[in-house]
C-alpha cells in the first residue's frame, strides 16, 4: 500500500519530531554504558545507530523536498 504524498509528508514530520529524540536517547544512553570509549568509537557508534533508526523509514522520506506530483499544474493554463 503507497502512501500518497500529503501523508508522506506528514508521517516524515511525525518520524522527525518523534523518532529523532527518541533515537538521541537511545543513543546517549548506549554510549553512557559503555564507560565512555575512545572518541573515534563514539563517533562510530553514533554514526551508525543514526544510519540504522533511519533504514525502515527511507520510502517515507523519499521525494518529500520535491513539489506535489498530484497538484494540479498551474503554470501551463489551458
């Protein structure tokens, strides 16, 4: 089932506003218990627990900074 672009564009505000500070908690907290690891492992680690949280909502945010492909063209007039 495709989402349409309004909802895409809704569910990706809802995955950002939601989903981004849940993933920094996450985060945080995994690195906070590894008693603090050499800068370049941190730097790893966050890099890829951003990469991963982001996969399964990818469909979400493709195309979302492009204007509507269902609006109706007003700029060729008939």
């Amino acid at each position: 089932m495709a989402l349409s672009y309004k909802a895409r564009r809704r569910w990706s505000l809802v995955i950002l506003l939601v989903g981004m500070p849940i993933y920094v908690i996450v985060a945080t907290t995994v690195i906070s218990s590894l008693d603090r690891p050499a800068f370049w492992l941190e730097l790893l680690i966050y890099l890829v627990l951003g990469i991963i949280w982001i996969l399964p909502f990818k469909f979400v945010f493709k195309g979302i900074g492009q204007p509507d492909p269902d609006a109706p063209d007003d700029d060729n007039p008939r």
